[in-house]
C-alpha cells in the first residue's frame, strides 16, 4: 500500500483533487501562457540522467582534471583559494547547525542564536564597527543593501562608485539601485597606483552631493586603497557615508576600515570558511558605525542580541531587530531579502575562533609575503606589472601582449591563472590577474615561474 508521505504515490492526486486543478500547470496560471515554455529545456546531455548515469560521467569528467590536482589554482578575480580547516567543517555539519533555518522561535534555539551573537561580535571587532547583521546571501548583495541604506539614511539619490571595485559587484549594486531611482556614478582610478582617482573623487562629490561613496579595498586590481582617511574626508565633508568593501581575512595586518572612517563596511565569507563551493554559498557581510545611531533603525537583515529574563536570574538570545517584510509591513522593510546565509556565518565565528588575531595576522604576513615573492618571480620572468606604483596584496595584475596565449598555455599544463580583465576594463585588454594564498607554497610560485619563461622563451640564467 503506498504510504501518504511517499511522493510518487496518491498523495499528488489527491492534493490536486483538494486544490480543484487538474493539472500541476494550473498552479502557475497567473504566468502569462506567452512566457511559458513549449519545449524541453536545452540543457545538459539534451536528456534527464539517473544518478548512476550522472555519477559516471562524473568521474569520467573529473579523470580528464588529472592536471589540476598539481597545483593549487592561481584563480582570482574575487573568489580566491583559501584553506578551510577540518574544524570548521565538522562543527558546522552537525545536526543543530546544518539543519536549522531562521531561529523564529529563539527559545528553543539558543545554540543558533548564540553562534550568531558571536558571529556578529567578532566581524564587528575585525572591521572597527558597533554593529554587524547575520547576515546577507553575500558580498555584492550586501553591498547593494549597504548603498540602499545609505540613500534611505541621507534621503539623496546618487551615489558614486570606485571604478576599480570588482566589476560583478558593480553590476549588482546597479541592478538594485536603478529600478528604485538610485543613479551610481563612477569615479576612476590612477593610471600609475590602481587606487582610486582622489581628485576626481573629490571634484564628483562636491558637484553631487552624494548618498554615499563606495571603495573596495584591496581592489579588482589587487591594490590597496592606501588613503581610506583621506577618501572619508572628502565624503563626510558633503554629508555623505562611506562604504568600504574590504574582505575578513586582510583583517590580520589592514587597519580596520571603521577605524578610518567608514560608515558602513561589507564583504563576503567566502576567505573565511565557506569555501570557493564553485562559487557560493557565502555570506554577505553588512556592518555600521553607528555614534549618532541615525543607521542602525535602516540596517538590513536581523540583529542577534544579548538579554536578561524579569528576575534578572537567566539571559538568553533573542532577535532584536527584524526589518524584513516577513517581520513588519512591507512598505516599511529594510530588505525583502526573506532568508540569509546562517550556516555561512556560522562557519565564518567557528573559523575567527579558530584562528584568533595571532592566526590572522599570521596569514595576512603569508599572503603579504607570497604577494611579494608573486611579483618578484613574475616580472623576472618578464611579465609586467600593470600598476608599478601600487601596494599589491593577494592579487596582481600583470601585463603581457600575449597574456591571452600565455593563459592558455599554462592550462594545457594544469596550472590556471585569471581571469583575463579586458571583457571589464577594454584598456587593459592585455592584463591578467594572478592570485596567491597561503595554500600556495615557494615551490608553487617557482613552478608557475619557469612555465612562464618557458613560455616566453625567456632563460633562467
């Protein structure tokens, strides 16, 4: 007899019965029937695959990788290698962890609510910051949010953007602002450092009067934005809040950004512990500076608190602020973002508990060090760096004629670089971005070096 709970038995028939619709269609009919597909989706192998059928074109896809296992890749553009420790692993796959959702009942979900104190606690420590939410889906939407604040705090409606913030980022902060009357107006970078064009920065927001200006620190280009006091002068002298896009785990050697002045920080947990996941799940970081408290009613998201019962004998977690359209009307919400990245930020406090500040510095003087070692090899090697004058961390663009051919020929050698930045900036059509962590070892670095020469029959003497 099947059994109500079984999905391929009565029990859809009979739930449609209950509905009045006969066919599962009928639920999506208020898609306009032209929008709707007349044909199989063309994707895949054209046909559907059993998991075993899956499994082995799997494997016999991942045997042609047999390359890619030599090398840790020097990938960049955003999403960077970074070891994630067994620890953070574990604790975040138990049961109480993985499993669980919003902690809309935080009486019988402390644990949850707890970890996400801590969350909040320690990313507020690492960026200088009052207060840091749990969280957003991640980096670019939490800097989209961060620019929508911004307008609702100041009530102005432009903002300006560093052009040297990562391009995707740029595009989601566009895609959010546009539709809602927000116009985003770039600023350009120094030909010479890759930082941000102070002049022009200063000229664009004295004749707009911004909402609020927006840096990522290191940039696309790997460079440290060196004059953050400077760029928050300019900003707060037209009444307009500072954003600062700066990735955790630069944490351990960078001056925190609140400290220099940023209003609001953001960035994604992707560096500390959750992994590349071919590409996600992360969570986005959103925290404020908030003296005056004019930001904290507009922050996105939920907030975790700390509180005492009646008698003063017990204190528990409990979430202090909602601002999501499920929580409030909706008119009246901060984000109709409906979930967020828990598990994420979970894994992010289980990995800062881990490390501590001194594991932190620690890997900020390695990825410092491999940087410098990166530039060193690679311009002996006869690549060009792209910005002589800039101050490279993780990340660096080097210039080459032949850089396309060059990353192509250290794919057929298993080792991958990039991505090529022509597709986002046509005037550095022959530059490159290579990325060093500190999975990559001396021997890595030197490895990359002498294909490199090889490849541009350069000799080692």
């Amino acid at each position: 007899m099947p059994h109500p709970w079984m999905p391929n038995s009565y029990i859809k028939e009979k739930l449609m019965k209950e509905l009045g619709v006969s066919s599962l269609l009928e639920l999506f009919n208020d898609v306009p029937e032209e929008l709707l597909l007349s044909r199989n989706l063309r994707v895949g192998y054209g046909r559907p695959l059993t998991e075993y059928q899956l499994t082995r074109l799997f494997n016999e896809l991942m045997e042609k990788n047999a390359y890619a296992y030599k090398l840790p890749p020097f990938l960049g553009g955003g999403v960077c290698l970074h070891h994630v420790p067994a620890t953070v692993k574990h604790v975040a796959g138990r049961s109480e962890f993985y499993t669980a959702y919003t902690p809309y009942q935080p009486e019988v979900a402390q644990g949850l609510t707890q970890a996400l104190f801590e969350y909040q606690s320690l990313v507020a420590d690492l960026y200088g910051v009052d207060v840091v939410n749990a969280s957003m889906y991640n980096g670019s939407a939490a800097a989209a949010e961060a620019v929508r604040l911004a307008v609702r705090v100041t009530r102005r409606s432009p903002v300006v953007l560093s052009r040297s913030t990562h391009p995707e980022i740029a595009d989601v902060v566009r895609t959010w602002s546009e539709p809602v009357g927000i116009t985003v107006n770039v600023v350009g970078y120094d030909g010479e450092t890759g930082r941000i064009d102070l002049g022009e920065l200063e000229d664009r927001v004295r004749k707009l009067q911004p909402a609020a200006v927006l840096v990522q620190t290191p940039n696309f280009f790997g460079v440290i934005e060196q004059d953050l006091a400077e760029i928050s002068r300019i900003a707060h002298d037209s009444g307009s809040l500072l954003i600062v896009y700066e990735d955790p785990i630069f944490a351990g050697i960078l001056e925190a950004p609140g400290s220099l002045g940023a209003d609001v920080v953001v960035g994604d947990t992707s560096s500390v512990g959750s992994g590349i996941n071919f590409g996600g799940p992360t969570a986005g970081i959103l925290g404020i500076r908030d003296p005056e408290g004019r930001l904290l009613r507009q922050l996105p998201g939920r907030l975790i608190g700390y509180t005492k019962t009646v008698d003063g004998e017990e204190g528990g977690y409990i979430m202090i602020l909602q601002t999501r359209e499920q929580h409030i009307r909706r008119e009246r919400a901060t984000s109709n973002i409906t979930t967020n990245s828990s598990l994420e930020a979970v894994r992010a406090a289980v990995y800062l508990s881990l490390l501590g500040s001194e594991g932190l510095r620690k890997i900020g003087e390695a990825l410092a060090g491999r940087t410098e070692f990166l530039i060193e090899r690679l311009v002996s090697a006869g690549l060009e760096l792209a910005f002589e004058k800039g101050v490279h961390l993780r990340e660096v663009l080097f210039r080459h004629p032949r850089i396309g051919e060059l990353r192509g020929f250290l794919k057929t050698r298993g080792v991958y670089i990039g991505p090529l930045v022509g597709r986002f900036y046509p005037e550095l059509r022959d530059c490159g971005l290579v990325c060093v962590t500190e999975v990559h070892s001396r021997e890595d670095i030197e490895t990359l070096s002498s294909l490199v020469r090889e490849f541009l029959g350069v000799s080692t003497s």
